[in-house]
C-alpha cells in the first residue's frame, strides 16, 4: 500500500489552512456516523479537517444497514442525533425516504469493492473467474461476511447467481458488529469477504483480490446532512473537505476510488 509521505500530508494541512482559516471563529462541534468502508479514510482526513478549521468532529461507527445494535438505522430508531451520515447508497436511501435526511444533501465521496481475504500464510485460492470463485466458495470449510451492504449483495444475489445459496447457508455466517477480517485473522473462518477498505489493514490476512468484475458490485459512499441539525453549514465543509482533489490520494490509499458520479 502506498503511504503519503510526511512532506505531502503537510502540505494537504497546508492547504485545508488556507481553505478553512476563515471558519476558526465559528467553531462547532459536528457529529458524524460513518460506515465502515470509508472508516479508515475518516479517520485519516478528520484530524487534517479539525486542525484546519477549528471545528471539533465527534464520530461514531456502525454498519449501513441491519438490525444490529450499532448499526446506523438502529442508532437512528434509537433517537441519536447527528449532523452528517456517511454510509452506502442503499442505507442512505432507505434513511431518505424515512425522512431522516435533508432531501438534495447527498454527496458521493467514494466507491467501493468486494474483496476476498485468508489468514496470513494460508493458500490463497483462485478467484480469478466466476467459475473458479464458485469453486472456491463450495470448497471452503467456512465463509465470513459482512451484516451491511457487501453482505446483503453476496446472500441475496451472488449466491444465488452462482447457484449455491443453499450449500452456502451451511457455511457462510453473516458477522455482526464486527469486521470480517477480524474473524478471519483469529482463524475463526476461512475465507472473508467485505469492502476491500476494510480487509486491507489487516496485517494478520493476506488479501487475495477482488471479485470478478462480472459479479462485482461498486457501492458508492455517500454522505447526507440530518434533518434538524444545528450544524448543518459545519457540516457541509466537512464533506467539501472530503470530496476536494487535494485529499483523493489518501483516499485512494485506504483501498478506494474517490467519486466521480455526481450525486442525484
């Protein structure tokens, strides 16, 4: 993975200075709930955001969609308030239409894909063609994946597509509050499948690659403003930060693509 050099971040700093200076004297707390595959990009650019404009982020995390306790719709069902909302496109919809978020404040900020990963020093398996993928998948003693949207797409249409949902309901486990490669590391599954922004830090896994493309799926990460926020303009040079050329390297660097779609 390619790392930024020092002088580089400095200059990003640099220019988030020049950018923000003028909003020091309106400082404000935001509150942001993100997804996981933007998380690692988030927390690089956030402390970058708040040294520059003096504005504090508060952030919490949790899957897109699902029932689980901290995903982002029970947060929300729960009452929590925030500010901004980054997740995929589907979860950010569903919260539209419940008249959670602002209508028109959809911004895209990155797009993503599925990857496979193994324990550190296991076989890698081929999964260089959908034939050999299915193969894969039907040889694996056990499969982990996600509870968001990654994990929605591989039980309800790639399985099926490949023609082994049912062969896949004895091995495959959906994971819950937690990421894939986590269980993976403590040898816990044998293969995993998330967002490759969130297998790729896992120094105990060896990634294996990317989906075939023709099985693919390319979510894009969005944000979207909440109703009833009080800081709402905070917000919005937040998410200028996050979409502006001068951080899409270090976006690039945690295993994305920085948008080019332009939000509806």
């Amino acid at each position: 993975m390619k790392l930024l050099p020092l002088f580089t971040r400095r200059g990003l700093l640099a220019s988030a200075l020049l950018v923000f200076a003028s909003l020091a004297a309106q400082a404000a707390e935001i509150r942001v709930v993100t997804s996981g595959a933007f998380t690692e990009a988030y927390k690089k650019l956030v402390p970058i955001f708040e040294a520059a404009s003096g504005h504090k982020v508060i952030s919490s995390f949790g899957a897109s969609i699902g029932n689980a306790p901290d995903s982002i719709p029970s947060r929300f069902g729960r009452g929590e308030k925030f500010d901004l909302v980054i997740l995929s496109e589907g979860g950010l919809e569903a919260l539209m239409k419940d008249g959670k978020l602002v209508p028109g404040s959809r911004v895209d900020l990155a797009r993503s894909q599925i990857g496979v990963a193994v324990r550190k020093g296991t076989p890698k398996p081929d999964i260089s063609t959908v034939e050999a993928l299915k193969q894969t998948l039907l040889n694996a003693k056990s499969v982990a994946y996600s509870a968001s949207a990654s994990g929605t797409y591989l039980s309800t249409e790639m399985f099926p597509k490949l023609g082994i949902a049912e062969q896949m309901k004895v091995t495959a486990k959906k994971i819950m509050s937690e990421r894939v490669g986590a269980v993976v590391a403590r040898g816990d599954a044998e293969l995993g499948f998330q967002q490759v922004s969130e297998l790729i830090y896992f120094k105990e896994l060896d990634f294996v690659g990317t989906l075939p493309d023709a099985v693919q799926q390319t979510i894009f990460f969005s944000s979207a403003l909440v109703q009833g926020s009080e800081q709402q303009e905070a917000a919005k040079h937040l998410v200028r930060f996050f979409t502006s050329p001068a951080v899409a390297e270090m976006v690039r660097a945690t295993g994305l693509d920085p948008a080019t779609r332009k939000a509806p």
